[in-house]
C-alpha cells in the first residue's frame, strides 16, 4: 500500500467518522442544568460555610 493510497484510507475515515453531536450537546445542557440546581439549592449553605470558615480564621 503506498502512502497516497494510506492516506486517502485515513480520509475516507474521517470522513465517516461524524461522532454523536446532538448526544453531547444533551450531556453538556444537562451537565450545566444539575450544575445550576445544585447551586441554587446549596448556594446559601455554602456561603455560610464560608463565611463561618473565614470568621475563625481571621478572628473577627
């Protein structure tokens, strides 16, 4: 097999190899979706952790 020949078989691969967009589209809005839930939901709890955290450090 020469190297042109390799190559045009290395492209016609690619060619066909589209992979799952929409797929990972969904994953990344849902991904993003929990990461906004999650935040919403424990967002106040851990700014008081925080805050608490910093007070001791700091002292005041």
């Amino acid at each position: 097999m020469t190297i042109i020949q390799r190559m045009a078989a290395v492209a016609t691969r690619l060619r066909e190899d589209r992979g799952d967009v929409p797929g990972w589209v969904l994953i990344t809005l849902m991904t993003a979706g929990l990461v906004v839930l999650i935040w919403a939901l424990a967002g106040p709890a851990l700014s008081e952790i925080f805050q608490n955290a910093i007070t001791k450090v700091t002292g005041l």
